[in-house]
C-alpha cells in the first residue's frame, strides 16, 4: 500500500479532513493494521481492507473494497475489516471468493455493481444519462444473462434490437412538465452500446470475466448531425434578435443566445455563469465545472463587452434596491452570484433559453437550428477563412474538448483552406520550373467559371 500515511486511529475528523491530491494515497489505520481509506484524485474516499493471501512476503496483496465514507459508517467500516482481516489471517481469502462469486452475476448484478464502484469519475448528469439507458435498454434485454455468457453476437442482437424499438415505450410523465418517451433508434443503440462496453471494460479490469464482448462489434454510425450557420443565416438571425430585443422579449435568453454564438460555449456554461468566473482582465472566463470538468473559455471583445453591459446593469438594479431597502428600514439584499439569475423566489440561475430561442428562430426562418449549432458555428467559423483558418488543436482548446477525437468532426471544414494552400504552392512549383514568378489564382474563382 504505498503512497500511505499512518494515523494514530482514523477518525470521522481526519477522513473528513483527507484532501485529495494529484495521485491517490490511502490514509492508514494505526490501530488495526491493514485498515485503511483510499483517496482519490476526484475526492471520493473508500475504506478499504488490505492484507496477504497466504503466508510470507511473496504472498499476493489483496484490497478488499468495503465502501464508500458517506455510504458507511467509520464503525461499520471498521467492524468490516476486522472480519475480513480475521478470515484472512485464518487462511481465508475474502478478495478471492467475492470475485469467484461474482464471475456468476447477471448483467443486470454488474450494472448495479458498475454504478456503485466504477463511475466515480463521472459527471452527475452523465451519470444520471447511464442510469437511464441501463434502467430502459440494458436491464430489459440483457439484465437475466450471466456476465460469463454474454458473447458479440448477444450484442450486435442487443444493437439491433434497441435500433428497431423492441425497448420503446409510450410517453410517461415523470414530473410535472417532465415526459418520459423512449423510442429507441440506431443512435441510441449505438451510445448504449458503447455504455455497455464501459461496464464490461470495468469487469474485465475487476478480473470478473477475461475479456469484453463488446469489442470488435460495429456499431452503427452515430447520426448526430453538425449544423452550422451561412453568413446571411448569422445576418437573420442577427437581426431577429434585434427586433426581439426592440419588441420586449426576455433579455436574459437574448443575451445568452448572443453569448453562445461569440463564444462557442455550451448552454449550461453560459446559463449558469457567476460573476466571480469572468476575467475580464484576462478576457475569459473560468469555469469551476463543465461537462468537461474546470475549464478556462477565451472570449473576444464583442462577448466582453456585453458582459461588461450586464455588469453595469446589475450593478445599477443593486444599488436601486440597496436605496429602496435602506428607506424601507430592511437589510440590504443579497447580490445574486449569478449573471443570469432566475426569477423572484429562486436562489439558482436562469434556465429558461430554450424557450426563447424557440422564438427567435421562427422568426429568422431556421427552424432546423437546435441552440447547440450556435457552438458548430463557433468551430466552423474559426476553421474558415474569416477566423483565420485555426487549427483543430487550437479549436479543441477554444471549445474546451477533452478529447481530439470530439474537435476531429470539424476537420473537413478546413478542406477549402487546404486546397487553397495546395494551390499556391503548386503555383510556386511551377513558376520555379519555368523560371518565372508564381501567379496566385484563387481556384475557386477558377472552379466557378467552369460552372457557367
């Protein structure tokens, strides 16, 4: 157990106290050896058993998980270990039979084993998005398998079930406002798909089964569409938000929407900005989360600048009411930590843009524009010539993507800037052989005068 510290005897106050740090460590028992709590870079603490199967030095170690702090008790924690530690030291191996036990788990066991010890690292909302397509895809046609059984061909049948509805299911109200349908299709079955392999990737690495059946089988071609805006669709678009703004519409989804189109940020990050996450010295703005995790956003002066507008209004709305509370004899209010906050009687932010938006592409005639093709405009624009003809790495760090492979879908955007380039340098080529200088010809001019 290296990377350890020994506490005289863990208390609730010194796990509670544990900070997590660049590599995990385990925070040791120094009363009951081999009882331990491991730390996590994300901040998640299990306790943890940890002892020798078999006798001497060359006996292998075992960590036997107990549970997460929060989820049990120190005691309970504690009465655990002495168990395990007991049965190991009598011969036993505890590790050893859980995973002999588990290797005969039904898909539907290791979903729940899955959820409960391998998404530590997971967004809530991705993670509530997984329980979603385990609870209406997995469970219902995998769930009574054995883990052990699950071959490809289970999957593909799986993938193709899913694509042609087997797990739909009428509309269900949920919660108020709130309906539930799930219709199935090719691209949900292929993201399911890829969920399932994440959970056999997590058996495999919990030494449950020897290998992962979803590797190797196709998925199909995830249909998600990039949709991006011409210069006359961002002119209309303009000039609907103009008119809106001059009849009286909701300012708060306006700005937002102005804001999403000059930062190429996601909805959740702009509705949800707080006024300390804006540098406005630096230009940028620095997110605590994202989908992504803490993220840094660089923003030019049009986003800047309208940041800076709403500042002043809401500086001049606090001292308005700070004026009107003095005189009423009440305490001063509360600024709101928000730049987008909700409406009276709510401490959270604004979330109401999508309503909004719904409007205002009615009115600019792009009824196929969803909000989130106001951030592949971003990209396609800063691949173009009008944004300079940006690198894909310079774009997956302007739209904060963890992985080159999310920024790679902008890469046949760049193919116009490519073909020019190759075209100057052809020309210089052949100026060289001739000895002569090297005559640029915009081949696209070249490719329209064909076309007449």
């Amino acid at each position: 157990m290296a990377g350890g510290r020994t506490s005289e005897k863990l208390t609730k106050r010194a796990v509670d106290a544990a900070q997590p740090q660049a590599k995990r460590y385990w925070l040791r028992d120094g009363e009951l050896r081999g009882f331990a709590v491991r730390v996590l870079p994300s901040g998640v603490k299990t306790y943890v058993a940890v002892y020798r199967a078999g006798t001497g030095r060359g006996a292998p170690q075992r960590e036997y998980t107990i549970g997460q702090h929060g989820e049990v008790t120190l005691d309970q924690a504690r009465e655990e270990a002495r168990r395990v530690l007991g049965a190991a030291r009598l011969g036993g191996d505890p590790q050893g039979e859980r995973v002999g036990k588990r290797s005969e788990l039904t898909v539907a066991q290791l979903c729940d084993l899955y959820l409960t010890e391998g998404v530590a690292t997971k967004k809530a909302s991705t993670l509530a998005t997984d329980r979603g397509r385990i609870t209406t895809h997995i469970k219902p046609l995998l769930g009574k398998k054995h883990i052990s059984s699950v071959t490809s061909g289970d999957v593909e049948r799986f993938m193709r079930d899913v694509a042609q509805g087997k797990t739909a299911t009428e509309p269900t109200k949920v919660r108020p406002g709130v309906i539930s349908h799930v219709r199935g299709g090719k691209g949900t079955a292929s993201r399911t798909v890829g969920l399932l392999g994440g959970i056999f990737s997590f058996a495999v690495r919990h030494k449950l089964r020897p290998d992962n059946p979803v590797r190797g089988v196709t998925r199909y071609k995830d249909g998600r569409s990039e949709r991006f805006l011409s210069a006359k669709e961002l002119a209309r678009l303009g000039e609907a938000i103009t008119k809106a703004a001059a009849d009286g519409s909701n300012t708060k989804g306006l700005a937002v929407i102005r804001l999403l189109t000059t930062t190429g940020a996601r909805k959740s990050e702009i509705e949800g900005l707080r006024w300390d996450e804006i540098d406005f010295e630096q230009s940028a703005l620095r997110l605590r989360d994202s989908k992504t995790g803490a993220k840094v956003i660089a923003i030019g002066a049009p986003a800047l600048s309208l940041l800076a507008e709403l500042a002043a209004e809401t500086r001049s709305r606090q001292v308005k009411a700070e004026v009107e509370a003095n005189a009423a004899g009440q305490p001063n209010p509360v600024p709101s930590p928000w730049v987008f906050p909700a409406g009276r009687g709510s401490a959270g932010h604004w979330v109401g843009t999508a309503k909004v938006w719904t409007a205002i592409r009615a009115k600019a005639d792009l009824a196929d524009v969803r909000l989130h093709d106001l951030r592949h405009t971003y990209a396609s624009l800063a691949v173009g010539a009008s944004g300079g003809g940006q690198s894909l790495a310079v774009i997956g760090k302007l739209l904060g993507h963890a992985d080159v492979r999310t920024t790679a879908r902008y890469a046949h955007l760049a193919d116009d800037p490519v073909r020019q380039a190759a075209n100057r340098i052809a020309e210089a080529a052949a100026a060289g052989l001739a000895g002569t200088s090297a005559k640029v010809v915009d081949i696209r001019k070249g490719r329209r005068a064909r076309r007449r």
